[in-house]
C-alpha cells in the first residue's frame, strides 16, 4: 500500500527540481546575451576610439598645414 502523502511530495518535489532547472537555463541564457551584448559594446567602443585617434590626428596635420600657410 502506497502512502499517498508520499507520492504527492515526490511529485512536488520533482517539480521544484524541474523549475529550478528552468530557472538555471533561463539565468544561464541571460548571462550569455549579456556578455555578448558587452562584448558587442567593447568592439564599438574600441572602434569609436581608433575613429578618434584618425580624427585628432587628421585635425594636427590640418593644424600644422595652416601654420605653414
């Protein structure tokens, strides 16, 4: 004879297994699109900072082709 009390917290216990394991994938998923989105973010800020380098150097060549004028 089963104990009915028994089955019935297996089966919450099998529940709660099952959503923490959702849980955890969900969680895992966002931390991977947060670090893409961060690495996404450092490839354009790596850009944006190499544009600026060109930019300032293009204004100092600008800048001595004046003096010489």
């Amino acid at each position: 004879m089963q104990n009915p009390d028994a089955d019935e917290e297996r089966h919450l216990a099998e529940e709660a297994r099952r959503k923490a394991e959702e849980a955890q994938k969900e969680a895992q998923k966002r931390a991977e699109r947060a670090a893409q989105k961060m690495e996404d973010a450092m490839k354009r800020a790596k850009l944006a900072q190499e544009q600026l380098k060109k930019a300032q150097a293009e204004a100092e060549k600008l800048k001595n082709q004046n003096k010489k004028t």
